[in-house]
C-alpha cells in the first residue's frame, strides 16, 4: 500500500531546521539521500562538529581513530567555506593540534565576521585518553585583542583550555553569556574578562584546574551567577543586578562569602552526594550560617 512521503511535501526551510540539529558529519551525510538534499546542509543554522561522532559512525571498523579524526578536523574549515547562511550557533570539538597550528583562531574570526555566528562553543579534547596522552601543552588560548568584539556574538562556551588574558575580550560589548569549563584562569584575569564584557548577564564557571584563589566579580549587569567545584580562598560579589547565584560542591571557606546583591532572588548551594574528597566540600549549612541575611 503506497504511504504519503511527508518529509518529501516539506518546505526546504523546514529540511534545514531539522538538520540543524543534526552533528555536522551527519547533516552533510544526508546529501547521499536524494538530489533534493544535496545542498540543504549548506542552510543550516546551526553547526556541530564532533570528531568523536567519527568513532560513534564507524566504530571499531576503521583502521586509525586517531587519522580519521584528524581528517574530520580538517575538514572544518572547507565545511564552513561552503555553507551557505549565517550561523545561530556553532560547536566545535578539536584535538590539542588545533590550539599549536593556529586553527582555533583561523575559525573565530571565520564565524564572527562571515558567519556572523550568535554562539560559539570550543572544546579541546583529548578523548579522555582512548587515542592520546594527555598534555596541557598548547592548550592556551593566544588570541589577538578583541576577537570576540563580533556584534552579533552573544554566547560563549570553552572547556579544556588555559586563558591567559582578558586581551581577546576587549571591546566585547555585545557578549550576554560566559560559560568556562576546566579552564585555568587567574582571579585578575576572571575579574577583567568581566569588566570587559559590557553587558554580560550570565556567568558560568566550573572546575579551574588552576585552583583560583578567590572568584571576584563587580558588574552592574551580571544576573545570574553559577559556580561548581571550585577551590578557592574567597568568594567576592558586588553586582546590583544579580538574581540567581548557584554553588555547587565548593570548597571555600565560607567566613569569606561576601555578596552584596541587594536584587538577589534565587541563592541555590549543592553538594553533590558522592564526589571525590566530598569531606573537603564546604559544608551547606556552612554557608546559610555566614548568608543568613540573604534568607
């Protein structure tokens, strides 16, 4: 019995909505289905790349993981070369090579002032040690002064990097969301990133393998605060405009939690039940003792 093809009666816009959600290496593979979807990756709003996709595609079958996955790297940037619209998002999942040779940087600039890109994600991976030895060497991020002053970026995510100065955020007026994950960072180069960053309203910050040694943010537009699994001396917060603030597992000692938020709302403190070393997380009711006046 024949059946309706309802993908097929789809407007073209609406095939490039539902690729974008797609990773990248499995957008460009629909273009094997049918003359129709040849170009419609090429109008996607969002784009993924994960090389470990490589390994989820083929599995054991491929000879080197490692040279396919450099391959699909690559790659990334005649993917970028030939799609066809500006981007809503874009993450990116690259080896420690891409940090040493230059890539990293190569394809910031591409999505900020051609892709006009609205988020930016990168992570440097090393594939939690299945392919390679893990190093730190070539993860920090030298970028040139105010790359991230694209009007149009709003949102970004990096994880598994070492940012060593405010420099690349200078003039970044437009930035709304900062999120660092396993990033090593100083505390003058926290606090700087924020002053930077005229508008930011959300900040993310989880496990500096640099142990920073006291967070300290003064903003009139940050709102939302998230802080997980951090060691530090200090915690030092002056912004009128904060709502949310969010502790998770963290180690400090909480005589030296200053908050001064008078618009504060939500103020949320989490231990995770089962953490390495939990004995070493500050305790909750540490915390409400020296936030009372926050309740």
């Amino acid at each position: 019995m024949a059946t309706n093809d309802f993908i097929s009666n789809l407007h073209n816009e609406v095939l490039a909505r539902i690729i974008s959600d797609l990773p990248a290496i499995e957008a460009i593979r629909t273009t094997l289905l049918s003359k129709r979807w040849k170009d419609l990756w090429r109008y996607a709003s969002r784009l993924d790349f994960d090389p470990k996709g490589v390994r989820k595609l083929y599995g054991d079958d491929i000879d080197d993981p490692r040279e396919e996955i450099s391959r699909v790297v690559k790659n990334i940037e005649n993917v970028l070369l030939s799609h066809k619209r500006n981007l809503i998002s874009c993450r990116i999942v690259h080896l420690l090579s891409s940090c040493r040779n230059g890539d990293v940087e190569k394809w910031i600039k591409y999505l900020t002032s051609e892709k006009k890109v609205q988020e930016l994600a990168f992570r440097c991976d090393d594939f939690q040690q299945q392919f390679y030895r893990r190093s730190r060497s070539g993860l920090g991020l030298n970028l040139p002064s105010g790359i991230f002053s694209c009007e149009t970026l709003q949102s970004l995510e990096f994880t598994h990097y070492s940012i060593r100065s405010d420099s690349p955020f200078h003039h970044c007026h437009n930035l709304k969301t900062l999120k660092l994950y396993h990033c090593a960072i100083s505390t003058e180069t926290l606090e700087a990133i924020v002053s930077c960053c005229d508008l930011l309203e959300h900040l993310s910050v989880c496990s500096s393998p640099s142990r920073l040694k006291q967070v300290r943010i003064f903003s009139q537009t940050v709102k939302t605060v998230e802080l997980e699994s951090l060691r530090s001396q200090g915690i030092y917060l002056s912004t009128q405009s904060l709502g949310v603030l969010m502790l998770h597992s963290m180690k400090f000692q909480a005589k030296n939690l200053v908050i001064h938020a008078p618009n504060l709302r939500v103020f949320t403190a989490t231990r995770r039940p089962i953490t390495k070393n939990s004995d070493n997380i500050t305790k909750i009711a540490e915390i409400l003792e020296y936030c009372s006046h926050l309740l």
